[in-house]
C-alpha cells in the first residue's frame, strides 16, 4: 500500500470518527438495535457453552477408555408400558466372558431407599443412595475427602457401611468428622466410614446429595423386588480394543437378552466421548436455533442504521457539495460513510459484548447450582463480524446516495 493510500484511509476513518462524535446522542440511540442483538447473542451463547463446559468435564473424568452400559426402552415400547433393566446377571455375564477390562463397576439407585429416607436421630435426608464397589472410584475419578471408600471385603461380606457426600452430613446434622456414626437406611442401621470430595450442583442438582453403600448391601436393601436396574460401568485395559470389547459385550447381552435379529438393542453402550459428542449436539443445536432468532434482531438494527445514515446524508448534503468542491473524489465521500456505518456497528458490537457477559453471567449466577458462563473466541469474533458486515451491508445504499450527489445540486442544498 503506497503511503497516499495509507493518508487517504486515515483521512477517511478521521472523518467518519468526527462525524459519529458530532452527532454523539444520535449515535448511541442508532447503535441500539446493535447492542441489543449482540447481547441476547452473547448471552444465549456464554450460558449454554458454559453448561456444556461444565457438564463436559464431568464425563471427561471417564476417560477416553471408559464405557457406559445403560438399559434402553424404544418410545414405542414406553407407550406399550415395557421398560428395560439391565440386572445383576448382566453384570456377572460381562465380568466372565469380556477379556480387555481394568475396571468395572454396578451402579445400583436402590429403590425404597429414598422413601423413607435416612435418618440420624431426629434428623433426615432424602439423598439418593447408590449401591456399587470399590472401582467407582477409579472410574469417575471421585475419591473421599475424610475416611475410606468402599473394599472388595465389605462388598463380599454385604458389610453395612456407607459412605456420605458433605450435603448428607449438614442435612443429617453430623459431626464434623461423622466416621463411626450410625445412620438408618431403609430401616437398616449403617455405619459411616468416610465422607467424598464436595462437587456442588449442576443444573440444579446436587451431586453432595448422594449415600454410597456396598453394592451387595444395597441389592439387600432390595429384598424381593424384581424391578433391580443397574448402569454397568467400565474401563477397558488398551484403548485401540475398544470396538473389539464393545461389539463382544453388544453380542453378550443379545443373546443373553434373547433379543431377536431383527430388534433392536434394549441397551446401549456408549463411551465417554460419544457422551461428549451427544452433550455437544445439543449445546450447539440450542446455540444455533437461539443465536439464529437473536441474530434476527441485528438484522433490524441494520435497518435502523441505514435509515439514519439516509437520514444523516440528507442533513449533510451541503457538507458533501463542499467536500466534493473541495477535491474529495466519489470514492472518498462513499467510504467515508460507509466507514461510519460500520464504525456505529462495531461500536455497538463491543458494547454488546459486555453487556451480553454481564448478563449471561447475572443469569448462570442467579441459577442455584449453574456453571458460571463462557464466552468463547469464536462467539466473539463472529458477533464483531456479523456486526462490521451488518454496517457494510446495510451502510451502502446511504454511502452510495451520498457519493452520487452532484456537487453543485449539493451546493444549493438549503
């Protein structure tokens, strides 16, 4: 770029910038349509990528060699009133004939359990109470903050122990250190051996509010009742076997379910990051659809600027007749204006950005138990883009009106 370039530019954004100061009220009130689209964006866009964020990190602590096994119902077959468990058996058929897995763990909600809660003298909680083994653990990288988790012993010997996340203990009005208390479960006296890490909430729910027993003890819990449904989790040993111990797992339980070929699973086996990609479809579903109604709204701010451009063009016609009297070419007087229209928006963009932040941020904090808000590189950049496209795009018919004018016709403007 040759140096009279560079003067002609700086000339141009000079006089767009003293034209935006001189009508500074007008400017503002123009800017609006701007700011408001930019941070409903924004807003949108930092609350729910910090919740995936968020919810993402949880399951990252599964690793990229972990796998999930849940029962699955068909919404046809929920109508019909079927429902799918997986069970005990399920669980010892895995443990026997799948070569390739570290670790692995039930994870049984014992039903009962919460209703009629459990008790510590004349105190109560409803917490939800999980019957597993010793690898939980390891694999959701969970561990005690005071005492042990549960041993392979006290799931072999059905040993009574349970250990506590920190909201059960305020909500039971425990000791601070409550190892060696006794607490009631379903009407069976526990005693408490170690209290886990606190976690917090997340998206309303409190992860503290949780009791981990044996998981033999909590299938005792049970009694009778045949309705027993596990989530089975696993880690497998070398991550390049993963398919080959998916599939192995997948014709297991086929056949052991009596699932016919042309059925589909009543299962389903999903690894840490398949749960990732489904939490980020629907992030980024949610993001679009949102962001795309919002992004209606700069639309109509782009409208609102052109109009005053057209409107600021007519005032300053004499302005154009001397400029263009003065030597100002065609070029200059459209740039300059079209320089003013994108300089509205990106001030507007800007002023969009903090404020979406702020009240992205107002509304995560206002959420109990809701993950602050994120605002990601690529939401910025593409809010100030949009912004600047919106003052070029809709800046170019006043540009254009304004540099068309005849200097003379201008000259005589009252």
């Amino acid at each position: 770029m040759t140096r009279g370039k560079v003067i002609m530019w700086f000339e141009i954004l000079r006089a767009a910038i003293l034209a935006v100061r001189a009508n500074a009220l007008r400017s503002v009130l123009t800017t609006l349509g701007i700011v408001v689209g930019v941070a409903s964006t924004i807003a949108v866009v930092s609350v729910v990528q910090g919740l995936s964020q968020s919810v993402g990190s949880q399951f990252q602590s599964l690793g990229s060699n972990g796998l999930t096994i849940e029962a699955y119902t068909p919404i046809n077959e929920r109508i019909q009133g079927k429902v799918s468990r997986l069970t005990h058996s399920d669980l010892a058929l895995i443990r026997q004939r799948v070569d390739g897995i570290s670790d692995i763990t039930p994870i049984l909600v014992v039903p009962g359990s919460t209703g009629g809660g459990t008790r510590y003298r004349s105190q109560t909680s409803m917490a939800m109470v999980l019957g597993t083994n010793k690898n939980y653990v390891n694999l959701d990288d969970w561990t005690p903050s005071l005492g042990r988790f549960i041993l392979s012993q006290d799931d072999k010997t059905r040993r009574k122990v349970a250990i506590l996340g920190s909201t059960v203990v305020t909500d039971l009005e425990l000791p601070e250190d409550p190892r060696g208390s006794f607490i009631t479960i379903a009407n069976e006296w526990f005693k408490v051996i170690g209290v886990m890490e606190e976690r917090g909430e997340l998206m309303g729910f409190d992860q503290d509010n949780v009791i981990f027993v044996p998981y033999s003890a909590g299938r005792a819990l049970q009694g009778h009742q045949t309705y027993t449904d596990i989530q089975i989790r696993l880690r497998v040993t070398h991550i390049e076997k993963m398919d080959t111990v998916r599939r192995k797992i997948e014709r297991l339980l086929r056949k052991h379910r009596d699932i016919p070929e042309d059925k589909v699973n009543d299962f389903k086996i999903q690894s840490s990051d398949q749960l990732l990609e489904s939490i980020d479809k629907v992030t980024n579903t949610v993001t679009a659809v949102l962001g795309g109604i919002v992004a209606i709204s700069l639309l109509v701010g782009g409208i609102g600027i052109m109009n005053i451009m057209l409107v600021s063009v007519t005032e300053r016609t004499r302005e154009i007749g001397i400029n263009k009297a003065l030597g100002a070419t065609r070029n200059f007087i459209l740039l300059q204006f079209l320089a003013e229209a994108v300089i509205l928006c990106l001030i507007g963009g800007f002023i969009g950005l903090g404020l979406g932040y702020g009240l992205g941020a107002l509304v995560a904090g206002m959420l109990p138990g809701f993950p602050p808000a994120q605002v990601p590189l690529w939401a910025v950049i593409l809010s100030l883009g949009f912004s600047a496209s919106v003052g070029i795009v809709f800046g170019i018919v006043p540009a254009a009106k304004a540099a068309n004018l005849d200097p003379i016709d201008a000259l005589r403007y009252e």
